[in-house]
C-alpha cells in the first residue's frame, strides 16, 4: 500500500491520510483485519508529523474503520466494508466517469450534491 501526500492540496494532512485509508476499507481493497502501518512508519514514509497520523487513526477508529489498542498494532475493524450493491453503484459510476473523460473532482462535487438530494424511492 503505497499513496501520497498532496502537499498542494488545501485539506489538512491528517484529512488526506483518513480519507485515503477510508477509501481502502470501505472498498475492501483492505480487508477486516489487515494491519496498518505504525504512526511513526507510516509518518515516515509519507514524510509527516507523527501527529498527524495519529490524529487520522484517531479519526478512522472513532468512525469504527479501524481498531487500535496500546502496544497493539491497528487493524481494519470487521463491519467496515460498504455493502456489495453500494461498490457495485459506485463502480458503475467511477466506469462511467471515466469513459466520459471526467475528472475525479468534479465527479466529487456531483456526488455530493446528489447526496445532498432527497432520496428517490
């Protein structure tokens, strides 16, 4: 598992990391159970505050993405993962988006604001 940090980006850094992982758990590319780097690792290799890494796994865990104990290394929680006709919709839409030559942030935008949206029954 390897990504990024943007530094162009104006989301906070502890943001970027949540972000980045929630998308790997609620994919399932991270299964339940698979371990996370340390902070301090990963903190390295992302070339960040320690803090901010920790401030992120504090944000997954308190969103009941991760499970975190002293001492312990963090590992993805069991009920995490989206439901098979959410992923399925969502990569209907990413498939869709990219034959239509969209890019990611205004895919973004329109979801959210769909979102937003009264849902249709």
């Amino acid at each position: 598992m390897t990504f990024t940090i943007d530094r162009s980006d104006p989301t906070p850094v502890f943001n970027q990391i949540y972000m980045r992982f929630e998308g790997l758990i609620r994919s399932g590319l991270m299964e339940a159970g698979s371990p996370l780097p340390s902070i301090r690792q990963l903190a390295r290799s992302l070339d960040v505050s320690a803090n901010s890494v920790k401030h992120a796994y504090e944000e997954l865990e308190s969103n009941g993405l991760i499970v975190t104990s002293p001492g312990r290394t963090a590992r993805v929680a069991d009920q995490s993962r989206l439901p098979c006709d959410v992923l399925a919709a969502i990569q209907c839409l990413v498939v869709a988006a990219h034959k239509a030559d969209t890019d990611l942030a205004a895919t973004q935008h329109v979801l959210s604001a769909v979102w937003e949206m009264e849902p249709a029954e």
